[in-house]
C-alpha cells in the first residue's frame, strides 16, 4: 500500500500494538486446535473400537486380542489424559488470563497433536491394510494431527518455552523461601499456588 493513513478511532488499543493483538488470539487459537484433535482422537478410537468388534483373524475377533485390548486401553488413556490437560489450560487462561496459562498453552500444543498422531497410528494398526486407504479417515487423520505439530511452532519451541517457564517458577520458589539447593530432600511445594 502506498500513502495510507489510519484514523486514530480505527487504531485497536493504540499505536503500536497490533503485534500484541495478534499474540493475544494465539493461546485461544491454540487451543481450539487441541479440543479439536481431542475429538479427532476419540474419532480414530471409535473407528478401531468398531473394526476391533467386527473383524476376526486367525479364529477370533480382535477385539479378543491382548495386544488389541491393550492399544485400546491405551489410546483412552491418551485421550483422557490430554482431555484433562487442554481443560485445565483453558480454565487457567479463563481465571488468569492468557500471559498465566503460557505454559500450559505451550504444553497442550505438544501434548494433543503428538497423542492425536499416535492414536491415529494405532487405530491403523488395528485396521490393517484398509486403515491407511481413503475409506477409513485414518491416514487423513494421522496427516492432519501430524501437521499441527508444526503450525504455531515446532513442539520444541513449544516444548523450550515450557521449560523455561518451569525453571523461572522454581528459581523464583526457592529464592523466596531461602532454598539454596543443596537440600538432599527438596521441601515438596506446589509452585505455582505460591508465586
């Protein structure tokens, strides 16, 4: 654009912070994308429950499988987990704001594409050969959980983040309650609920 001028009215919290505006729908942003792949998992889980219940191999169906019980077991155990996790972001962010939940942001965004991707991976195990064709959704799906580990950030960005908030709560905690670090048995403390 040349020679264009922005009335002050237009201008969305002032001068020079439209950068903090975009930040600011980032953490919602991120995660919508995380309750979204919680739903594409229970998706996957879903289809290889009802592939599981329908298919037999070698005399039995696999759904009296070990090894098929077990990947079952452990892709609710994943989506639960993430579940809880994108929950609790979210609620941090709703009672404390986006700069508070920072952290939990950062680690949702690893947390659910990386089980998404993983559930997927095992609901195309149990299909076979079917799960990686058009038909099932598997193989979309895995390639969909798998590009949102890369949008908004690699998980090591996200995951360095983390960190380093971690760490910067910690150094905090034992600078406030005079905690040189050469305790054998650090005091137990919930850091956060003291900050």
């Amino acid at each position: 654009f040349d020679n264009v001028k922005v009335d002050d009215d237009a201008i969305l919290l002032g001068p020079g912070r439209g950068f903090e505006i975009a930040q600011s729908r980032l953490g919602p942003g991120r995660i919508h994308h995380c309750m979204r792949l919680v739903g594409l998992a229970e998706r996957c889980a879903y289809l290889a429950a009802r592939r599981a219940t329908a298919r037999a191999t070698f005399g039995s169906s696999l759904d009296k499988k070990d090894l098929v019980r077990a990947s079952v077991a452990e892709m609710r155990m994943q989506i639960e987990q993430a579940r809880l996790l994108v929950l609790g972001a979210a609620h941090l962010m709703d009672a404390e704001g986006h700069k508070a939940a920072r952290q939990m942001i950062a680690l949702v965004k690893v947390a659910c594409p990386r089980m998404a991707c993983d559930v997927a991976d095992r609901a195309i195990q149990i299909y076979g050969g079917e799960g990686v064709c058009q038909d099932a959704g598997l193989a979309y799906a895995y390639a969909g959980a798998r590009t949102l580990r890369l949008a908004d950030g690699p998980d090591e960005v996200h995951l360095l983040q983390a960190g380093r908030i971690e760490l910067s709560m910690q150094r905090m905690a034992r600078q406030r309650d005079g905690d040189d670090g050469t305790a054998a048995t650090p005091k137990r403390r919930d850091v956060r609920s003291r900050l």
